[in-house]
C-alpha cells in the first residue's frame, strides 16, 4: 500500500514547536528524571535508593524540590531547548530528502532520528554531564547523600569541571551517550510514525484525536526508553564518575568536614579514612546485591561495550536494567508530552503561521 503524502510544514514552525514541546516535556519530568540517575549512580552499599516511589518520597523529604528533585534543572533547560530545536529542524530535514530520495519510510524514519539526535549532540552532551553531577549531588554540603560531588551552582561546578578534569570532562561520556540516545531517538521516532499511520488507518482520519495521539507518542517513548535503558545505564555511570585520568577515585569521598573546609569545594580533595568496603566507586554493584568483593572491578573506562560487559559481569541482567521503571515512567510522559505538544503547536502555527507557506509545498 502505498504512503500517504504528508503535510510539510515550514521548518520553522517544526523547529519551534519541537523545540517548546521538548523543553516542556523535559522539565516536567526532571523529577522522575533525578530519582532515575540517584537509583542508577548511588555509590552506596547497600543503596539508599530502591523503588521509583521510595526513592521519590526520600528526596523530597530530606532534599525538597528546588535542591533535590529538581536539581540539576537549569543544566537541563540550557540543553534541552536549544537541543530540541535543532533536532527537530534536522529530523523533519532528513526525513523528507530522503524519503524524496526513495528511502523506505520506516528506514527514513529511523534514519533521521540518528541523524537529528547525532546534530543535537555537541549542544545536550555538556548539559547533560553538568545536568547528571548535579542530580547526583543534590544541594551544596548535603548531609543526605554523599555523591562524591560539591558544586555550588552550575556556574561553579562548569568552572570546576574544567580547572579540575579538563575542557574534554563536559564531553565525558560522549560515545555513551550517543549509543544510548542515537538508537532511542531512531526507534521512538520509528515507533512513532509507524503508530501514527495505524492510528490513522483505524480512525479513518488524519485527525486521530487527543487519545490516540497522547497513546501513540507515550508507547513509543516509553518502548524505546526499555529497550535502551542498559545504555542508559552505562551512560550514567560513566558520566557521574570523576575522569579516569585523574586517577582512581580514592579522594572523592569524605567527611562533611573536609568538604565544608576545602578550599576547592567544587570536589572534596581529602582522602578516604573511612573503610574500603563502606562505599563504592559507581558501578560495582545494585540495590539488590550484597556487598562485592575486595577488589571487585570498577567501571573506570569510557567504552560503552566494556562498561555493558563489566555491569552485566558484577550485577546480572538486573543491574543493566536497573533504573528501568523510572526511565519508562520517563520517556513515556516525556515523549507523551512531547510529541502532543509538538503536533497541538503545529496546528497552532499553521493557523498563525510565523512564516508564509503554501501547505505540503513549503519547505
């Protein structure tokens, strides 16, 4: 059978309601977002974050909103929306050369989604280092939660970032990153048009209604988010690390002492005096294991295939899907909210276009 040509909006418009429909979607669910990242980079033993509701409920408690669950938050909207925009403008590009070109839509599709995610990258990469330090650290000299991380602000910890690890330490776990968001952007953007065209094929209609277009966009999303979550997983770990060059990360925790006391508080300089087996380098061990072994491997490499084999080595199956019930939770209300609002502001700018543009004939 063969495809319905589609309505082509102006880029501009694509650019903007992506860009306004991510951003959104992005900032409403920091939260679930924050206990996601706590849960999968908790250098505890035994971790102090289990359940998605749990883990929620203990954050808001002890750390609030603004400094705990929402930490992190402006890292995120400096990413996000520049980020969104630019994906958007290069997947709607993508998508139409090279379905024009004769590509198979749902390979088109699929296509343009890495291609878009691969563009946005170099803008929501360092958002997303400083965004995951500070969701794991919580507010300044917390006394709930030691991560291994001081920062004061966003501001002070890019400053101390970069005095302490390097300019390439914003970048720090780039690969993983695209391995984890290349191949969930392809596969929720293929999920999503594929069910878009059934949608449409069931209603009759291009006009599929709120239900199904809140259905579609939440069931791609969130089965993209599942099938990728041990990327996510490795991604995360490798991130909230301190840069391996630096050496083992034997001087990142310590006492609220030494961190209140050091003259750079961006990272607590003062070795470990408490024993070996009291905390743990991210990555050695999940929320259901007992304590591991002296010596036990660490994940201190940026090769996201060795960190995928290294987790699924110490942890099993389940540590390489741990996390997963927030990340669906996640990408499911993130992608809902995203792609409604996406296709609710491109109606909305196509009564008042911020461009002139002649339908299916605009570029």
């Amino acid at each position: 059978m063969e495809e319905e040509e589609e309505t082509r909006h102006p880029y501009l418009h694509c650019m903007v309601a992506g860009g306004l429909g991510g951003t959104s979607g992005d900032l409403l669910m920091h939260s679930i977002d924050t206990v996601k990242t706590r849960q999968q980079g908790d250098p505890h033993i035994p971790s102090k974050y289990t359940s998605l509701s749990s883990s929620y409920l203990k954050i808001l408690r002890q750390e609030g909103v603004r400094r705990g669950l929402y930490s992190g938050v402006t890292p995120a909207f400096l990413g996000s929306f520049p980020g969104t925009l630019i994906f958007f403008g290069c997947y709607e590009y993508s998508k139409r050369h090279l379905i024009d070109l004769g590509m198979n839509h749902s390979l088109a599709y699929l296509a343009s989604g890495f291609i878009a995610d691969l563009a946005a990258s170099v803008v929501y990469v360092p958002s997303e280092v400083l965004k995951t330090r500070l969701q794991l650290q919580g507010r300044f000299n917390n006394p709930f939660f030691k991560s291994g991380y001081n920062y004061r602000s966003t501001l002070h910890a890019t400053r101390t970032i970069v005095k302490e690890e390097g300019f390439a330490a914003l970048f720090y776990g780039y690969k993983a990153t695209l391995f984890r968001d290349l191949p969930f952007s392809a596969l929720q953007f293929a999920f999503y048009e594929q069910e878009q065209k059934w949608a449409k094929q069931y209603v009759g209609s291009k006009d599929i209604g709120l239900g199904f277009e809140i259905l579609t966009a939440s069931t791609a999303g969130g089965l993209a988010g599942v099938i990728t979550c041990p990327l996510d997983v490795v991604k995360t770990r490798i991130q909230t690390q301190i840069n391996p060059s630096e050496g083992p990360m034997k001087n990142v925790y310590s006492d609220s002492r030494a961190t209140s006391s050091s003259r750079t508080p961006g990272l607590v300089p003062e070795p470990i005096r408490r024993p070996q087996q009291s905390v743990r380098s991210i990555s050695t061990s999940s929320p259901t294991t007992t304590l591991p072994k002296a010596g036990s491997v660490k994940l201190d490499t940026s090769s996201i295939f060795t960190g995928l084999k290294l987790v699924y080595k110490t942890e099993g199956l389940t540590g390489c899907f741990r996390g997963v019930g927030p990340r669906f939770v996640w990408t499911s209300v993130q992608s809902g909210t995203m792609l409604v609002l996406y296709q609710v502001l491109l109606r909305q700018l196509e009564a008042y276009p911020l461009i002139a543009w002649e339908g299916s004939s605009a570029l």
